[in-house]
C-alpha cells in the first residue's frame, strides 16, 4: 500500500454530509443481514433442495469460518496505509464484492437444479468473505467520524435510520420482489439481483462520501507493524483476546451476541410461524415487518431523547424487558384473535427493538475510544471485526436452532404450492420459536448490562489519564 500523509478526521458535527454518508452504508448491511436471515434457511432448503436441518448446520459453519476472518480483515484495515483512507479502501472494494456475491448466491439454483451441501457451502463461503471485506472496516469507522461521547448517539442515530431502510428492503421488500417475480427459483433469481445492486450502490454511497474523514494511518507516533504473515494471521488473534480484556467491550459483545441470536431466531421462524401457526400469506409477513420498521424510524427522536435522559445502559435495560413483553405475546395468540392485536405487537415490538440497537450502537464507540486511551494503541479494526464476527455468529444460531428444531419434531417442506398438514409438534416448536425463546435470550441479556459501567464521567476521566494518541 502507498503510504501518505494522515488525514485529519471530521471534528464532531462538523461535517453532516459525510456522517449521512457512511451512515448510509447500513442500508447494505441491514438489507443483507436480514434478507438472509429471512430467506437463508428457506432457500437452501425449500428452493435449492436440502434437509432444513443440512441447512441450518451449513450456514452455522459459515459463520465459524468468520471467526478467523473477521480479525483478519480488522488487522489488515488497522495497519493499511492508503491514500484513499485505511478502512476506505476495503469499504469501496467490498461493497462491488458483496453485491455480486449476493447475485451469485440467491441466482446459482436457476443454473444447477438444485445445489449439493459442498456447492451450499462454498456459496455461503464466498458471501461470507465478501461481505467480511465490507463490513469491518466500515464498522471501525466512528471514532474518527464522531469523537465525542454525545456526538456517537447522533452519528448511530442516523446510522439506525438506514438501519430500518434496510430492514425494510431486506426483511419487508424481499417478499414482494419474490412474490412478483413468481417465487421459485425466479423469484429468489431476482431477489439476488436486485438486493445485490443496492448493497452495492449503498456501499459505494459510504465509499465516496467519506473522502477525507478516514485516516490513511493509525493514529500515534509510532509507525503500524508491517503486513506479515504473523502481524495477519496470528497477531490478529493475540489482540482479540487483549480487546476483550477490556471489560466495557467483552460485556457489550457478549449482550450484542444475544441480542442479535434473538433477531435471527425470529426472524427465521417468521416465514413458518405465518404459514403454519396464523394461517397467513406471505404478504402479511410485509405487512407485520414494515409497521415494526416505520414505527422504529419514526421513533428515533423520541428514542435519541430517552436515551439522553435516562442514559445509555439504563435505557438499554428498559427497551430490552420491553422487547421481551413484547415477543413473548406471540405466545398468547389464539385463532380468532381480534387484527387489532396483530399491529399491536408489529408497534411494539417495532419501538422496543429499534430502542435496543440505538443503545448498542451508541455504547460500541465508547468501548473503541476507552481502549484507544487505555492501550495507547489503535485497535478499532480488531474490535470491528469482533463485533462483526458476533453479528455473522449470532445470525447463524437462529438457522441453527431453528432449523435442527423442526427437523427433530418432523417438519414436513412442501414444494412450492403444495399444502401439507404439519404434526402438532411443530406447530407448538414453531410457536415456541417465535415467542418464549426470544424473549428468554433477550432477558438474558440484562445481568451483563448491570456489570457494564463506561460512561460519560469514566470516558472523561480516561481522557485526563490517558490522553489520546495524536
């Protein structure tokens, strides 16, 4: 890489054009992530042709395979020394890869009648590295963008607003194109096609409107290690363990573990809780998605302010009980309960979870600042790819569960079209699914929210011991 001078990140605030512009890249990670957290399990076994459970495990393999490259990629953008920006290189450079490899994935059924596990698997590799090359630089990101403590609930509160962009074309606007293109392999054909172009124009969108706010180097005198086959391949993993020696970050990632296996369970279960358990179509799934996701855009300014009032951490517990109320309602359902209670729960929960993400959002930059203070050292990278790694893991468990769930109690695919009478025991698992189990993992979250203790007083007192690397 071509070594130049640093580039002075944005003061806070000083620069909306570039802050809107990165927050954009989220539109192609929401769309991504929940497309496949959607779609993943279905189409690999519905559409492409295996076991529901086959599927389950090889997307949870996938995401093993993450775990050596998510710090992989974090070391290479926090020792990249590039004129284009560090972190910038790789963000314009995944967002072209990630959207041909989401093409490639939903499109390759069309081509070969079905797909083999090791044909599977190794789609679901190339997906998983490309976007691995997306979204940990970008993810390491903030603390240049936004250097203040009030300034990241800002910078993350338009970061959540083409959070839900992408939820609503990812989750709610998938259906739509499968449905108008006929379902099937053409349906999922064009669904890879069409998501594909816009998390790559999303990508590009973070690419060119951050020019200049990314560092061509790491902060600090001293000159990064050179890119050897030990500073990528094993110190990568030194400093994964070193990051999570600082308690703020290990306690966050592991809330954001469950947190995020809570929203791939849910969201794995959706297709068949709608079919099998309401007896609705496909399209009420938009329906239920795109009011949970209006009412969480239009809830920021009052979630941004609850968030300020009552703080980070304390607000995070409230929103999470709440959101478990809120998903465990699903459990009460009866038929012939009144509509009005369907919209109720897509409110709710839409608020709630919507709270939830803007509080873990907003506390990742703290975590990233306190240990640039406290290692003298610019590790962003490291922990943007354990936080990614989380988020690719924690999306893989709800196949997981899911799928070896109504395998083990004989769930019964259908082809396209077909009705089957499913076994009560899958109905009630698929109920379950939907309901109880979210809510559990959700309130499991709380106990390491009361240990986490970084906030605004802890950062400035950081600040006066350890000043910041220039």
């Amino acid at each position: 890489m071509t070594a130049a001078n640093q580039a002075m990140p944005a003061s806070p605030g000083a620069n909306l054009v570039q802050s809107t512009a990165w927050a954009a890249g989220s539109v192609a990670t929401a769309t991504i992530s929940n497309a496949l957290a959607l779609f993943g399990l279905f189409f690999l076994s519905s559409i492409a042709g295996l076991e529901v459970g086959t599927a389950g495990i090889l997307i949870f393999v996938s995401k093993l395979y993450d775990a050596f490259t998510d710090p992989v990629m974090g070391a290479l953008s926090d020792r990249t020394q590039h004129h284009l920006g560090r972190r910038r290189i790789y963000v314009g450079l995944g967002a072209l890869l990630t959207g041909a490899a989401l093409a490639l994935f939903f499109g390759i059924a069309g081509f070969t009648n079905g797909l083999t596990v090791i044909s599977a698997l190794f789609l679901l590799l190339i997906l998983s590295s490309a976007y691995t090359v997306f979204s940990v630089p970008y993810l390491a990101m903030p603390p240049d963008l936004a250097p203040t403590y009030d300034s990241r609930t800002q910078l993350m509160s338009l970061r959540l607003f083409f959070i839900m962009i992408g939820v609503m074309i990812g989750a709610v606007g998938g259906p739509e194109i499968v449905s108008r293109f006929g379902g099937g392999i053409t349906g999922f054909t064009f669904l890879g096609l069409i998501l594909g172009a816009i998390v790559t124009t999303f990508g590009l969108i973070a690419f060119f409107g951050t020019n200049g706010a990314d560092a061509t180097r790491a902060p600090g005198n001293a000159t990064p290690d050179a890119m050897t086959i030990r500073t990528l391949f094993f110190d990568p993993f030194r400093n994964l363990v070193r990051v999570l020696e600082n308690q703020p970050f290990r306690l966050l990632t592991i809330v954001k573990l469950l947190q995020l296996a809570v929203l791939a369970t849910a969201l794995a279960c959706t297709p068949y809780f709608f079919s099998l358990v309401l007896e609705r179509s496909q399209a009420d799934i938009g329906k239920y998605l795109g009011t949970f996701t209006i009412v969480g855009i239009l809830a920021i300014p009052i979630l941004r302010f609850f968030v300020k009032w009552l703080g980070k951490r304390n607000a995070y517990i409230t929103l999470l009980v709440g959101y478990a109320l809120a998903m465990s309602s699903w459990f009460l359902w009866q038929p012939g309960e009144a509509e009005a209670f369907f919209y109720i729960r897509a409110i709710a929960g839409g608020f709630f979870s919507t709270g939830t993400l803007l509080c873990a959002l907003a506390l990742l930059p703290d975590t990233m600042e306190y240990d640039r203070l406290v290692s003298q050292d610019s590790r962003e990278g490291v922990m943007s790819g354990v936080f990614t790694l989380v988020e690719k893991v924690s999306g893989a468990i709800g196949p997981l569960l899911v799928g070896l769930l109504l395998q083990s109690q004989g769930l019964i695919v259908a082809a396209p079209g077909e009705t089957v009478e499913q076994p009560g025991q899958v109905l009630i698992a698929v109920k379950i699914g939907m309901s109880l189990l979210p809510a559990a993992i959700t309130l499991a979250c709380i106990p390491f929210l009361l240990l986490y203790r970084l906030d605004e007083s802890e950062l400035e007192r950081a600040r006066s011991v350890h000043p910041s690397p220039a």
